[in-house]
C-alpha cells in the first residue's frame, strides 16, 4: 500500500510545529513510561493520523506524545511499526519522515532487544554502536550510516556520567522477527560480531542519519537470546524486564534530552 506522505507530514505540521519539538523518541517494547516525566502539552493517536500506518504489537500504544522534559520541547512515539506486522520498509520509517517533517535535529531511539554479549546482563542499556542487517531491507539506505558518530557516543557517555548510569556499547543485529531466533542462528550472529538482536530500529537509525539528523540509540537488553539461557523466550519477559529497568533508562534519557538541548 503507497502511502500519501505530504497527507500525514502536513497533518503533523499542523498538529506540532508550533510546540517546536526539538527532540524526536521513539519509545520500544514496555517503555513508554518516560512520557511520565514529561510536562504533556499535546497527545495524537496515530489512529487519527490520515494515513498513517497502525502499530499492532503488545507494549506498543501507537501515539505521538509532545511535551516538555525540563525546558527540553520533545516528542515521542510510542510505538513503532515492524516488517513482521506486514509493513513495508516505508512504512517501518514513517517515524522518522514525520520527525523530519517537523525539523527536529536529535532522536533518540530505543528498544528492547536480546542479549548475546556474555559481558553483560539482561537489564543493561547498551548503546548500539553499529548494526547487522540479517533481512537485506536497507540496501536502499544509505551505507555506514548505521554506526554511531565519535559525537553521538561522546554525548551519550557524557549524558551516562551525569545520570549516575552503567552505559554498555554492542553491535545490533537486525532480524524480520516475528518468531525469535533459534540458538544455531544465535551462535551464528554471534561469530559475526554482534551482542544484542532485535526486529526494529536499524533502518530507522540509518534513514535519520541519511537526511540529517543526530542519532542516538539504545539497546534494553530484556532477555537472554535463545540457546544462551535455559528459560524460554516470551514477550512477557521482555516486558517485565524493561519494567524492572524503565527507572534507570527513564533517568537516562531524561538526562539525555538535558544534555542534548543544552
């Protein structure tokens, strides 16, 4: 399905632009309490949007939330759309066209993910240094824009520093999903390098970059990936986890948006 990008990037102007968000945030699986600490000044359901796709995942609200962090103006997605549910890569980026249709230069990018990084534990916030494509769908994107800049990860680290927060660093690996992986394919990604796997975020990393915008992106790490733990996988777990953690990643991102503003 084509969609009609200047119908809902018009319709967003006109709902936002005057609040002037100056930070976009996409929040992923059981992390959407940040808009708690936020000063709500307007809330849209993507429901409401003229063409905009509908996000159908458990943990994934589907709304754009605008507001205040300190004197920060930012706004949040909560909720993303995935190539699982049967979206198109278009469609996966309509995110961060709507971002960028509203000029906001910095988005943060969250989501939980798996863990393979044997360094670290399930719960950790690990910043995505660079990402994997197992799906073959950003051949479009532009290349190298999945890796984080020396800025980006100064500012992160600065922003880890002045929350009082243990901030990892791993390599994303990028999978359609639904299912989750099996422990063959979970050896596999990790003979290639990588330390988190997920079924989101790296085409919007790239696109952002791509046209412009800083990136900053992080990995909850919400559960051991398959083979590595005796336990099953569910989404409750990763649900729970990030539960567990959203205090530690909320202060984080809240300083982020401090230290990015100023």
């Amino acid at each position: 399905m084509k969609r009609n990008k200047d119908l809902f990037e018009d319709f967003l102007k006109n709902a936002f632009a005057d609040l002037g968000p100056r930070i976009g945030i996409v929040l992923g699986s059981g992390l959407n309490n940040l808009v708690d600490s936020m000063r709500i000044r307007k809330k849209l359901s993507y429901a409401d949007i003229p063409d905009f796709p509908r996000s159908t995942v458990a943990g994934h609200e589907g709304a754009f939330v605008c507001g205040d962090i300190g004197n920060v103006p930012v706004l949040a997605a909560k909720g993303r759309f995935h190539y699982y549910e049967g979206y198109s890569l278009d469609d996966i980026l309509t995110i961060m066209r709507s971002f960028r249709a509203l000029n906001i230069p910095d988005v943060i990018i969250t989501n939980a993910a798996g863990l393979m990084d044997p360094l670290h534990q399930p719960g950790d916030i690990l910043l995505i240094r660079d990402c994997i494509d197992m799906t073959h769908l950003t051949r479009a994107l532009k290349a190298g824009t999945a890796k984080t800049t020396d800025k980006e990860r100064q500012i992160a680290m600065f922003a880890a520093k002045e929350a009082g927060i243990r901030l990892g660093e791993g390599v994303y690996i990028w999978t359609t999903g639904p299912s989750y992986e099996t422990p063959a394919e979970i050896r596999y990604f990790r003979a290639l390098g990588g330390d988190l796997v997920g079924m989101s975020t790296m085409p919007e990393i790239m696109w952002a970059r791509e046209n412009g915008m800083r990136v900053y992106p992080f990995s909850c790490a919400t559960n051991w990936a398959s083979g590595i733990s005796e336990q099953p996988l569910t989404h409750e777990e990763v649900s729970e986890t990030a539960q567990r953690v959203k205090h530690d990643l909320t202060r984080y991102v809240l300083t982020l948006c401090q230290v990015i503003g100023d």
